[in-house]
C-alpha cells in the first residue's frame, strides 16, 4: 500500500489508485446487475410455469386421472390377450417340433 506521504509527493500516483477503485467498484456493479437481472428472469420464468400449473383445476386432473386410469386398463388388458396368444403359438410350436 502507498503511504500518505508518497501520495502527498506524487498526486498521480494517489488519482491513478482511485481510478483504479473505482473501475473495480464498477466492474463489479456490473456483474451484480447482471446477476439481479439474470435472476429476475428466472423468477419471471418460474413463475409463468407455476401459473400454468395451477391453471388445471382439481376437475382437470381428475378427469385427466380417469381417463389415464381407463387407459391403463385398456392397454393391460391388451398386453394379457397378447402375452396368451404368445403362449397358444409357443404351444403350438413345441407341438411341431415334438412330430419331426
């Protein structure tokens, strides 16, 4: 650190280290705004999303939930009619391998 008698005999020296203060202060200045604006968009962002969640009323997912539950039925009981269809060919096979 320059003491103040060497700022007190060279002036330059004592305005070129607050410039240089004062540049960093700003630089830094700088990033926090960034950061708050960045940061203000997320905000923003999550906020929209969290809006159209709550859009769908209890009703709506509800019914969404029936209508998912109807068609995990349905799709349960088309994987059991193929899974024994499966099993009527695979009986069917060994039974011709087992005439050769």
């Amino acid at each position: 650190m320059v003491s103040d008698a060497a700022e007190a005999a060279d002036p330059a020296a004592g305005w070129e280290r607050l410039e240089r203060a004062a540049r960093s202060a700003a630089s830094s200045v700088a990033d926090w705004r960034s950061r708050a604006r960045e940061a203000e968009a997320e905000v923003d962002r999550l906020r929209r999303e969290l809006e159209a969640v709550g859009a769908a009323t209890p009703a709506d997912a509800a019914g969404e939930l029936r209508r998912l539950r109807a068609e995990n039925a349905l799709l349960s009981s088309r994987t059991d009619e193929a899974r024994q269809r499966i099993q009527t060919l695979l009986a069917r096979l060994a039974m011709l391998e087992a005439r050769r």
